[in-house]
C-alpha cells in the first residue's frame, strides 16, 4: 500500500513541489486537516534535508 501511495507521489512530483496540501490530498484520496498536512510536509523536508546533508558530506570526504 505504501509503495503505491510512494509511485503516485512521484508520478505526481511536479504538483507535490507547486501545491503539496492540494497533492498530498489527492494521493490519499482523504481531507486530511491542513495542519496535520503541514505537520507532514515539515517533517518530509527534514528528512530529506538531512539526507541531502549527509550526501554532501560524504561527497566532501573524497576530496
């Protein structure tokens, strides 16, 4: 289920960057409130930011 909802959101990734509550929504396919929305779009882009971070700091090691 979750690999679904995963393919969907990038099928989907250009609407997910322009409107990510109205995306998000539509992936689920529920009304999620908009501050649980939020909550989970913070905590996307920490994670993602984390990662990135831990990439460029791996890449900074070779050189």
């Amino acid at each position: 289920m979750f690999t679904d909802y995963a393919l969907k959101a990038i099928s989907d990734a250009s609407k997910i960057f322009n409107d990510p509550m109205k995306a998000i929504k539509a992936i689920f396919g529920i009304d999620i409130p908009d501050e649980q929305i939020k909550s989970l779009i913070e905590g996307v882009k920490a994670k993602v930011l984390n990662r990135a971070d831990n990439l460029l700091n791996s890449i900074k090691k070779l050189f």
